[in-house]
C-alpha cells in the first residue's frame, strides 16, 4: 500500500514551486516522488545506509556522510572570523552566531535570548520548573544532565578535580580551593588542574611540569 496520495499541487505563497506529492502518514508535502520516499523512512524506521567503520545504520546517504568525519577526523567548514574548523556546517553556523552575537532562540516569559536552542530550552525550565533529570539515590532533580552529574560526584565523594597532596576529588576548582586551605602550613602544595581518577600524580613538580608540556 502506498503512504502517498495522488498527486495534488500545492503552490508555495513565497515563490513560484509547488508541492504535489503528500504523505498520507502526517500531511506534509513534498516537490518530488524522491523526497517523499525519503521522508517516509522517518516513518517506517527504514535505515539502508550502513558506516563501514561501526556499523551505525541512517536513513540517507547525506547522513553517513556526515557520520563518516566523527570518524576520520575531518572538518572542512572553517570559520572565516577565527578559522576555527568542524565537521559539519551546521556546527559552524552555530559557531559564528558568538561573533556576529546573533540570538535566534528568544524566551517568550522574559527578554532572555540564546545562540542555541538548547541553551533555551534549559532557561525555559527555570519559568516552568521542571527538573527532568532525577537522581537515582535520593530522588533529588535537577534541571540539567550536568547538574544532576556534579550533585551524584558530590554524593559518592568522586570528582574531576583532584588535590595532589591527599588525592580527594572534588566537583569544581571552588570547592577545591576551599579543601587546599586546609592544608596550608603543611608544607605540601595542591594542584587545581584536573586529572584522571585513574592517573593520579604524587609528585607534584613533575605532575606540574606535564601542563607545560
């Protein structure tokens, strides 16, 4: 059974093209018999183009293009104000909205507005309150995945940021500043850059020198 229905022209307001083909499936419109069928996949979940490298599979060719640069570390949309280079335009696009201080994502509750949707999407939860990301131990919600990871590194006594005379991690360089204090008049020195857990320095001067390097 086809998803589409007999052609039936539908003139753009804007411009002179029309849009004959429809998908029965959620009423958008298309140019051409192709670009419907490829919409249709984001219905049906028809994924035919397969990475060679992990085996991710997507709905069309353009995707496993982009896919293929987390890959091979291409990025050839370069910023032409600092020339600063990433993988897709789109990316870029982004990028550019800090030079040009463009903010596309205006909050309706306030005059806030954002370079990113995300960015939005997150403030508007402070005029709706809604904490989706819960954590698991003591039920309390937060309001980023980010917040809800400090407070579980806060809560199983973990952090990013390590004091080189004790070893203990910390959540943010703040708090670690706040813990070097008690070590003052001991001799012994901290360091506030952050390490891995698994690769913990105790001696600091060479610790200290791999930041020059």
């Amino acid at each position: 059974m086809s998803h589409s229905s007999k052609p039936r022209s539908h003139p753009c307001g804007l411009c002179d093209k029309s849009f004959p083909h429809t998908c029965r499936l959620c009423s958008k419109t298309f140019i051409s018999s192709t670009h419907l069928a490829l919409h249709l996949r984001s219905h049906t979940g028809e994924r035919k183009y397969k990475c060679s490298v992990c085996s991710k599979m997507f709905m069309q060719a353009s995707q496993l293009m982009r896919h293929k640069t987390i890959h091979t570390g291409e990025k050839p949309f370069k910023c032409p104000d600092c020339n600063k280079c990433f993988g897709r335009a789109s990316h870029l696009k982004t990028h550019r909205r800090l030079h040009t201080g463009e903010k596309p994502f205006k909050c309706t509750q306030c005059e806030r507005a954002f370079t990113q949707k995300a960015g939005l999407i997150i403030h508007l939860r402070l005029h709706t309150g809604e904490r989706p990301f819960k954590c698991d131990k003591c039920g309390k919600a937060f309001r980023t995945s980010a917040h809800l990871l400090n407070h579980q590194a806060l809560e199983m006594g973990e952090g990013r940021y390590i004091c080189a005379t004790c070893n203990k991690g910390f959540r943010s360089v703040s708090v670690l500043k706040q813990h070097e204090k008690s070590h003052q008049g001991s001799g012994m020195l901290c360091c506030s850059v952050p390490i891995d857990h698994g690769q913990l320095y105790k001696n600091l001067p060479l610790h200290s020198f791999l930041h020059l390097t």
